[in-house]
C-alpha cells in the first residue's frame, strides 16, 4: 500500500478516535458495490487490521438489485471477494419480487 494512503487512512483513524472503542469492539458490517467508495472502505478496515487496531474483521454485503444487466460486473465482485479472508454476503433481488412487495403494502 502506497505510503500516501497509509497516511491518509492514518489521518482518518485519529480523526475517528471518538469511535475507537465502538470499532474495536463491534464487527463491522461494509455494504460493498465494488465501486471507488465501498473499496476504499474496504481497504480501509483491512488496513486497521494489518495495524491491529481492530481485531474482528468486517464482513461483506452486497445485494445486486438486478436493475440492470451487470452480470460480468456481479461475477468480478464475487470472484473478487472470494480472494479475501472475509465472510461475505451476496443477496440478489428480483426486480418481479420488489414489485410484488409493493402491490402487498
């Protein structure tokens, strides 16, 4: 990892310092798309767990709401995660059953 982001997430970890114990003691759960934001996220809790600040590792979720055809991006993602020591989450949801649960509200 380049030094400039280590710094960064260095910066952001004081930054969080009100949080710390809340981190250090709950196991994070991170809505992962990955797009540039829940990457970056990603990333960062992996760096505090090669720093041992935090000891449990965040789990992944993601959910493909199937809006769009996007089935070599969902496959990326979960061949992705899969080269992780992480416990992920994948939840895929038809756009035929979100309409049903709105014709039941």
């Amino acid at each position: 990892m380049k030094e400039q982001i280590q710094t960064i997430f260095q910066t952001a970890w004081n930054k969080l310092e009100i949080y710390h114990p809340l981190m250090r003691e709950k196991q994070a759960i991170l809505a992962f798309s990955g797009g540039k934001d829940s990457s970056l996220l990603l990333q960062f809790y992996l760096w505090l767990l090669q720093k041992r600040e935090i000891q449990k590792s965040p789990i992944l979720y993601h959910l493909d709401h199937s809006i769009r055809m996007n089935t070599d991006q969902e496959s990326e993602i979960r061949n992705f995660t899969n080269t992780l020591d992480l416990i992920s989450v994948f939840k895929k949801k038809t756009f035929r059953n979100s309409l049903k649960e709105l014709n039941s509200v």
